[in-house]
C-alpha cells in the first residue's frame, strides 16, 4: 500500500508541475488568437473599440490571461480531484459497506469482510484490509496481552489512515489559494485599466465621456473575471472538503467497529 501512495503522490506532484504551465499557455493563447481576433473589434483592426463582448474582455488587458490561467488551473484540478475522491470512495455506498462490515464483524466472519472490501476497494476498503489484517494477525498471537493487542490493531489502522488521506486532499491547496488570490487579480487589473482610461483621457485634453466609459467597463472585465474564478474555487474547495470529511468519518467508523468486535471477542 505503502508503495502505491508513493508513486500516486509522485504522479499528482508531476501532475500539478503539467497542469500550470499549460494552463498559462492555453490562456494566452485563447487572448492572443480567440479574444485579440480583429472580427471582434470596429473596422477588424485591435487598435479600434471592441464590437463585441469578446473583444470587450480583450481590452482588460495583460492580466485578463493570467486571470484565465487560473480559471482553467481551478476547473482542471477540480476535476482531477472529482475522479480521485470519487474513485477513492470505491464502488458502493460508504454507509452500505460499513452496514455490512459490522455484521459480518458481528458474526465473526473475517472472510466475509475481506470480501466486503474487495468488492468495495477505495480508501476506506483499504484502511479496513489492513485493519482485519493485523485483527487475524493478532488472533493467533498468544504472545501479547488484550492491550496490547487492540493497541497494536489499532497502530495498523492509524498508519493505513495516514497513507490513504494525504492523497485525497492532495492539489486542494491549490484550488483554496486560486480562491483567495483570483478576486486580488482581479482587482489589480482594474486598477491598471483605471490608471490607464484616466491617463488616455489626461492625454487627450477633454473629458469624453464615452471614452471613458468603455475604458472603465474593460477595467471591470478584470474584475468580473476575478470575482467568478474565486466564487468557482471557493465553491469547489468547499465541495470537496466536504467529501474528505465524509470519507474520514467512514473510515474512523469502520475501524472503531473493527477495534470493538475484537475488545468484545477477546478476552
């Protein structure tokens, strides 16, 4: 198990190094060639006003492809962590499966658990293999006393935890920082945009109160950007966390159960 967690966690680092960089490139790319297309702007040159929304978010200016980076950076490793925590919660219901491992621990039937966790698989599966593991182990050690021996179970059940969790929150820091950092960008960008509206109307010796209404509205773009790139983060994070805290709590239930059964049958 040990092995597998080392290598999963070796893929998702390299995943992350993968994802990042091209994600920036992906966002540039869709400003230069989708947003920056001259059919979007008067007269098909980029020089002129936007004549659409597209080339209304175009006018946001440098931070409106970092802005989306981060976008597809939320959306790519949330997805990513859907498949993984997903997969991780095996193939039934959680609550099924702790069902019927408590009363096949109830009967005493350890095969009938193994079994149980080989048609689950997952996480928790996992966590309880090791768990009934070190029950069977102890069974037949008459070396130890009852302390002991619940101590040395409940160790197996601990460590299996401690190799399983890590890989399910795995990536989130990401998505909690996009969550806190895409509505400053956002902002920052308007900042510039402003400076830059208010410096073209300095420059121009009167006001314009168009001019300056189409540079105040391409400054906002950043930040509508911003805005909804951390309303997605937040909402994802949220999601996710609370999917990790269901699957924790399934896999303290199990083991407890399997603690128990063997407090009860031990003497």
């Amino acid at each position: 198990m040990s092995s597998s967690g080392k290598s999963g966690g070796g893929f998702k680092s390299i995943f992350a190094a993968i994802v990042i960089p091209v994600a920036l490139l992906i966002a540039s790319g869709i400003y230069v060639f989708i947003l920056g297309n001259p059919a979007n702007f008067l007269e098909n040159n980029p020089a002129n006003n936007p004549s659409n929304y597209l080339g209304t978010i175009h006018k946001g200016g440098i931070i409106v492809p970092i802005l989306l980076s981060l976008l597809i950076i939320v959306i790519t490793f949330s997805i990513e962590r859907f498949i993984t925590i997903s997969s991780s919660k095996g193939s039934g219901s959680v609550e099924g499966f702790i069902s019927r491992l408590r009363s096949n621990l109830a009967k005493g039937d350890i095969n009938a658990a193994n079994a149980e966790c080989e048609k689950q698989k997952g996480s928790i599966a996992n966590v309880v293999k090791a768990g009934l593991k070190a029950y069977r182990q102890m069974e037949s050690d008459s070396s130890l006393d009852k302390e002991r021996k619940i101590a040395a179970i409940q160790k197996e059940l601990e460590e299996a935890t401690t190799l399983e969790l890590p890989m399910l929150s795995k990536n989130l820091m990401i998505i909690s920082t996009i969550a806190s950092i895409a509505t400053l960008m956002g902002l920052l960008g308007t900042v510039i945009g402003m400076i830059r509206a208010f410096h073209a109307l300095a420059q121009a010796g009167a006001p314009d109160a168009v001019a300056l209404s189409t540079g105040i509205s391409e400054a906002l773009i950043n930040t509508a950007l911003g805005i909804g790139t951390s309303a997605i983060a937040i909402v994802m994070y949220n999601y996710f966390t609370n999917k990790i805290d269901s699957l924790t709590y399934g896999i303290d239930e199990a083991g407890y159960s399997i603690v128990q059964t063997f407090t009860a049958n031990t003497k």
